[in-house]
C-alpha cells in the first residue's frame, strides 16, 4: 500500500514497466480470487442513441433546476 505521493508514483512506474499479462496476474493478486482478466480479444462494447453534445452547461443545477436533487 502506498504511504504517501512517492510511494504512489513509484507502484505506478513498477506497474506500467508491467506486461499485460504481468499487470493482470498482478491484479488478480490483489482484488482476491473473485477477479478474472478479460480474455485477449475482449473489445468492451460502444453505446449508441441520443445526438452529439453540441455544448452547453453540465452543472446539476442547470440539467435539474433548482428543486434540491
């Protein structure tokens, strides 16, 4: 477990010199028996519908008013 930012950035260096294979099995050591990779030629699938977001304000307030959700 990282004790601080360096120790952070260095597990984060050690895991991206990783192969795959290595950062999966890594992984699958740490999140515990129930974690499998996903299998080599896994592509996870894109979601369509709704148009293109041509801008505009994000914020929760705008999108739901100002009601308390």
């Amino acid at each position: 477990m990282a004790r601080d930012a360096r120790d952070l950035h260095r597990l984060a260096q050690e895991m991206a010199a990783l192969t795959p294979e290595e950062r999966a099995r890594v992984l699958a050591e740490a999140l515990g028996e129930g974690f499998q990779p996903p299998p080599p030629n896994f592509t996870p699938p894109l979601l369509k519908g709704g148009g293109v977001w041509v801008g505009g304000d994000l914020r929760r307030e705008t999108l739901y008013g100002d009601d308390g959700r």
